[in-house]
C-alpha cells in the first residue's frame, strides 16, 4: 500500500537526524508562532492566496533565502570534510552522505536559490518598470510560485525521509540509473526539478508576454531599462530550454520507472545522450541566471555615478548576442568525451566568442563609472565585487575554452572554482545587489547601510578566500566530489583555506540577517524622507510612492523616451498627474494555485516512492482542480475611482486609511 516507504527510511546518520530534526522544529516553531499571535488566518487572505506580483515577489525570496541557509549548511559540511579527511581521518560524513550533500547543495543553489531570487526580484521591479499594474497573467504567476514552494517541499522531505541522490546537482547515468542508485534519492531529485522547472517554464511565458504586451504608453522596446531586456532574454531561454530538461528528466524517470534504457548503455540506449540533453538546458541555464544580474547592475550602475548609461544600444545588443549564442556552447562542458577535433574546435571558438558580449558590457559600465560622480554605497559595493570575481572567473572560462587546457583541468577543482565565479560572483552578488537596492521601493525604509557594506566585504574577501585554493588544488590534480585524500599529496592546508574561507562568507550571511533585523527593528529612524527614493533612481519604479500600492499606479503613467524620469528629476520639473481617476480592475485572490500545487506534490511524492493510488489521487485532483477553476467566472474585482481617489489622498499625504 506504501510502495517503498517504510519505519528503515527514517534518517538514521547524527548529521541527517539533526537536519531533519532542525526542519521539523523550524516549520512547528513558525506555525505555532502564527497560532499565538493570531496571524495564521491573515497570512492566508493576505498573502498566501494573493495575486499581487508584489506579494508573490517577497515570497520567491523568502524561500529563496530559507535554501541559501540550508545550501550554506551543506557547503560548510563539505569544506569541513574536506579540510579533515586526510590521511587515516575519515573527517565527519560517511562518503554516501557526502555525495548526498554535495548533489543536495548543487541542486538547492541553482533551483531554489538563484531561481528563486531571480523570479523574486523580477516580480517585484518588473511591472512597475514597465509601467503595468501587473504581470499579464496573475494567476500563473500564483500557480508558477506554488508550484516552485512545492519542489521546495519535496526536496526537504528526502531529508526526513529516504534519502537525497547522490549522483551529483545533474544526475549523468549510469550512476543514476537503478542499477548503481537504487534508492529514491535520484527520483526525489527528478520530481523535484519537474514541479518547480514547470512553474518556472510558466513564469518564463508570463513575464515575456507581460514585456512585449504591458508596457506602459509610449514605451517602445528601446525605451525599456535595460534590466527589462535582460528579463527579455532571459525568459526567451527559458521558454526554448525548459522544455529540453522536462523531457530529459521525464526520459530519465522512465528508465528509473518502466525500464525503457533510454539512457543505458544497453538495449539501444546511450548515456552520452542525455549529457548532451542536460547541457543544452544547462548552459543557457547560466545565462538565464546570469543575465537578469547583469540588468542589475546596469540600473544601479548609473545611479551611484551620476551618469547615462554608457552604450545602451550596445548593451541591447550585447544582451540579444549572449540570449542566442548561448545555445551553442554546451558541448564545451564534454570536451573529452572524444568528439573529435572537428566537433572540440567549433565549440571552444564558440565559447571564446561568447565571451565577447559579456566584455562589452563590462566595459560600458566600467565607461559609465568614468568620470562620474561615484557613491560607493553598498550597492555599488557589490558590483565592484561583481567586476573582480567575474571577471577572474571569465578569463578561467575562457582558457578552458581550449580543449587541450580543458583535458588536464576538466573534472577538476578548477573548474568547480570557475563555475562559483560565475555564479556567486556574477549571479547572487547581482540579486544582492538588487535586494539592496530595491529593498526600499518595496518597503519604505532602507536597509542598515554599515552593516550591509560590511555584508559585502566579507562575502566578496570570503569568496576569494574560499575559492582562490579551489583553482591551486585542481591545478594539482584534485578532483570534484572528493571526500577523502592521502595525506601524502600536501591538499590539506589548501583545504583548509577553503574553509575558512566558508566560514566568512557564513559570516556575510549572518551580518545580512543581522542587517535586515536590525532594519526592521529601526524603520522609523531608517524611513526615507524622500517618499521612497532614497537612491535617487533613474527608472519608472521610482515614479510612484513606497511602497507602491497594491494597483501599483492609479494612473498608467506615459513615457517619452529613454530617461525621461530622470530628465525631469534634473530639470527640477514634475508632469502633473491626472487627478482624473477611472475604475479599475484587479485579480481576485484564490487559493487555486495552492490546491493544484498541493496535488501536484502529491503526485511527485507518489511517484518517488511508488505509492500509484497516492499518485493518481494528486493526477485526478489537478484535473479536477484545473476544471473549476476554469469554470469559475468571478476572477477579478472592481475599485471603483472614488475608492482611488480617497486612497490617493491618503498615501500621499503619508497616512492610511
């Protein structure tokens, strides 16, 4: 009746136990806390059934921030493997769980952490950049955040019951075929990548609706900011390439499930193919990341400089060179699979080439900076930190673009320290950097700037501590995935090093939360005096109060040109808003995202675990679900404009209703 699942698949390792125990406490912690002070009922109609892009922003970046904990937890635990186990130590994990930690940490980084940041902040800024009241489809966008929280939930429960997979963030076959992973771990993998990857593919066709169809008047598409062309390209991959890791993972399932030897070497099957698959999705996975970071720091860049953007055209083209060659490079991560010469060539050409958008944009903000007025506040902190990490990282990829080079390091800790350049360098310092910056546009007071300058230094010299040996040791032959050296080889200090280097970035984490604490507690005094723009912006968000009310403008705004806000702000002049205020209409709040994802769990657990009928109740549940949703007409509600106008006269005066 339960398939696999049985009392033995409890966590039976004191490091398992004490993750699962933590999760567990956390989660009865937090609901008892919302049953004593009243607040369970309100986190529901408030929040957790709304269709605000706002709302749904803040809560990607919670969960967001929830696995950066847990996936900064499991990189402690390797580095403190790592710098013990030498010689005759075993250091502290036994090495299945090693290598459960170190699949676990990869996927958490890459699908629940930068993912969720991204499609947080894009929520959040993206709309009221564009001038929209919302996304062009609200209730997607529920259902894509819901279904993100529900692989959110399914990858924590392999870690209270069963266990995680330990063929790596991108599980190659054979190792994640039954005969070498025959537990749930590779299946708890699999569904979890299916139901959030899903929701992700959603959101990647709602927000480029939204740019090509919601700008506000007069905004022609190179009038957008370039944070917006950014989310353009980027969702455009994620249409083109989310689709490839559904059917790869769904190839994989069923190998795992029926049998089928898509991915055997046996019986017709091949695994080279499915490396091919994963890679044509996860390449431009980088850039799909990657590329929203680098609209960041194009809109924080010219603030903290006082200038126009350097180049906006260049830039624009740059973003659509990176959006379309970044499909032809994938094969640069198999060089040694023995393609050939022919085959090896083209690729690293490729992979040299794309590298030449991204220095273009790396000259034109550094061109900005030139001769600007620079305030070296803490988002500017982290772009500096950005252009040293990120560009040390892309002279590594560019020198494994060589496939000789890449045979001696490929596999290597040199190449697990140029893929943390990329992505903590050039991914999490952007979305930090965003979070800082647009932090009081969405709540209308800044963070503690001391202490979110001191958050940066130490994630930026803790990353260079921390990955800096990384490049030394897989120049001396040390392998990815190791959990276990002799001593005799002289790693252990670096190691070490990597440690410590860990730990300071732990430190970073900790000062951010201390920051956003202490924020909270000091609001009033931390409230900005300039009704929301405290960094004197540049782009449309910052047209309208903070934060912004729930219909984001009362009036759409109309747009001549590049900088027209901006234009305005310098000649000291404001257009005067129309006080004539028309109905409008908003998306109702449903809780039909949570039931349909809520079923889609249940399909997902059914399927790791073999339990059919649970399985199929979650099948049938999303169709019935999806039914009467469709079915129902009342989606949207009406404010009427006298209700607009009343509140209008409040929010600006500072007070409410």
């Amino acid at each position: 009746m339960f398939g696999r699942l049985g009392f033995d698949d409890l966590p039976t390792e004191l490091i398992t136990i004490g993750g699962a125990l933590s999760m567990v406490g956390g989660l009865i912690a937090v609901t008892a806390g919302l049953i004593y002070f009243k607040k369970l009922g309100w986190l529901w109609r408030n929040w957790l059934t709304s269709l605000d892009h706002k709302k749904i922003g803040v809560m990607y970046i919670a969960i967001a921030v929830i696995m950066l904990l847990r996936g900064a937890g499991d990189a402690v635990m390797m580095r403190a493997q790592q710098a013990l186990a030498s010689g005759d130590s075993t250091g502290i994990l036994s090495s299945d769980t090693f290598q459960q930690v170190f699949s676990a940490h990869g996927t958490i980084m890459i699908f629940f952490v930068a993912m969720g940041l991204m499609f947080g902040l894009i929520n959040l800024v993206l709309p009221l950049q564009l001038g929209a009241r919302d996304v062009a489809f609200p209730f997607l966008n529920s259902l894509s955040f819901w279904l993100f929280a529900s692989g959110f939930v399914l990858i924590n429960a392999s870690l209270v019951i069963g266990e995680f997979s330990a063929a790596g963030w991108l599980a190659y076959p054979p190792l994640s075929g039954l005969e070498y992973s025959p537990g749930v771990g590779v299946d708890y993998w699999i569904w979890a990548l299916q139901i959030s990857g899903l929701g992700s593919l959603l959101s990647g066709i709602n927000f480029l609706v939204t740019i090509l169809k919601m700008r506000a008047p007069g905004m022609k598409l190179m009038d957008m900011p370039i944070f917006a062309w950014t989310v353009l390209g980027s969702m455009m991959l994620v249409i083109a390439v989310f689709p490839i890791l559904t059917v790869t993972l769904s190839l994989l399932a069923l190998d795992r499930l029926m049998g089928m030897n898509f991915f055997t070497s046996t019986l017709g099957g091949n695994p080279m193919m499915y490396i091919n698959l994963i890679w044509a999705w996860g390449h431009p996975e980088v850039y799909i990341l990657v590329l929203p970071a680098f609209g960041i720091f194009s809109e924080i860049v010219p603030v903290f400089s006082k200038k126009k953007l350097f180049g906006y055209t260049s830039m624009v083209w740059a973003i659509m060179s990176i959006t379309v060659l970044s499909f032809i490079v994938w094969l640069h991560h198999f060089f040694t699979m023995g393609g050939g010469a022919k085959v090896n060539a083209f690729f690293g050409i490729m992979t040299m080439v794309i590298s030449i958008p991204t220095g273009v944009k790396v000259f034109n903000w550094l061109f900005t900076m030139f001769r600007g007025k620079i305030t070296y506040s803490s988002p500017m902190i982290w772009f500096l930190g950005f252009i040293a990490t990120f560009t040390i990282g892309g002279m590594t990829g560019v020198l494994m673009a060589v496939p000789a080079i890449d045979f001696q390091v490929h596999n290597s800790l040199f190449l697990v320290a140029h893929f943390h350049n990329m992505i903590i360098g050039g991914v999490v310092f952007g979305y930090m950097a965003g979070l800082t910056y647009w932090f009081p546009k969405f709540t209308g007071f800044k963070l503690h700037e001391g202490l979110g300058k001191l958050a940066a230094w130490l994630w930026i010299n803790g990353f260079i501590v921390a990955f800096g040996p990384l490049y030394i040791l897989g120049l001396m032959g040390a392998t990815r995935r190791i959990d276990h050296y002799d001593a005799s080889l002289g790693w252990q200090w670096l190691f070490i090093i990597a440690g410590i280097g860990v730990l300071i970035i732990g430190a970073g984490i900790a000062t951010q939360i201390l920051q956003l604490g202490y924020s909270i507690w000091k609001r009033k005094e931390l409230r900005d005096s300039t009704n929301g723009d405290p960094w004197d912006g540049r782009t449309l968000e910052w047209s309208t109060t903070a934060p912004p009310p729930h219909y984001n403008f009362a009036v759409i705004p109309e747009v001549k040109g590049q900088d027209s806000l901006w234009t305005s702000k310098q000649a000291k002049t404001t257009t005067k808003q129309s006080t004539t205020y028309n109905d409008i209409e908003m998306p109702k709040n449903t809780d039909a995202g949570i039931k349909l994802s809520a079923f889609a769990f249940l399909i997902g657990f059914g399927l790791v675990w073999h339990i059919w009928w649970l399985a199929l109740i979650g099948l049938f549940g999303v169709i019935i679900q999806t039914i009467l949703h469709l079915t129902k007409d009342d989606h949207e509600y009406t404010i009427s404009a006298k209700d607009i106008k009343l509140h209008e006269q409040h929010r600006l005066k500072g007070t409410s209703l």
